[in-house]
C-alpha cells in the first residue's frame, strides 16, 4: 500500500473564526490559490489579495467591522477611506477630491 496524505487549504475569519468552506460542499482544498479564490467568491477580504498590509482576512459578516464595504466608485469590495453617504476607498476618494476641486 502506498498511502500519501497532502496538504489541504481553507480560509479562515480573523475576527469570528468563521471557515470559507463552510457554505461550500468541500471541507477543504488541495491547492491555496483555489481556496481564496473560493473565500473571494463569497465576498471575503483577503489581504494578499488587496494588497493589505494589515494581513487579515475576514469573512463577508465580518468586513464592514474593519471599515471594508463595496466602494461606491470602482465597486470593488475595498477599505473605505471617506465616508460621507457614498463610501469611498483610497483611489476613488482622490480621484473624487480632484473632481471637487475643480468644481
Ligand atoms: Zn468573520
Ligand atoms: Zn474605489
């Protein structure tokens, strides 16, 4: 018998503890890349991802208790920087700022 075991990947929430998987029919997955893909797929923060220098990852319960919403501009799942109504992640509110500016 040749038995082999290898690694297996899934995301965890920082904040709750949550696991990606748990809404999926896997328990976890063979390859890294596969399991965050999975996790974004359900609206998760994945640091690496977004280039997030704080390295926390954290379920869709969980983002909008570290300031993480859909940004209003690019409508991508950011960290928001400027909240007056509309929330704005970093690039957008600059971009907005120039707008005003202008005005
Ligand atoms: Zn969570
Ligand atoms: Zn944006």
């Amino acid at each position: 018998m040749s038995l082999k075991s290898a690694p297996f990947w899934w995301v965890i929430c920082d904040d709750c503890g949550a696991s990606a998987q748990e809404s999926s029919d896997v328990s976890a997955w063979m390859r890294q890349d596969v399991a965050v893909d999975e996790a974004l797929a359900q609206d998760w923060w994945i640091a690496d991802r977004h280039d997030d220098d704080r390295g926390k990852d954290y379920c869709d319960d969980c983002v909008s208790k570290h300031d993480i919403w859909y940004c209003e501009g690019c409508a991508e799942l950011k960290r928001i920087v400027r909240d007056d109504g509309a929330r704005w992640c970093s690039e957008c509110a600059v971009s907005l700022a120039r707008e005003e500016a202008k005005q």
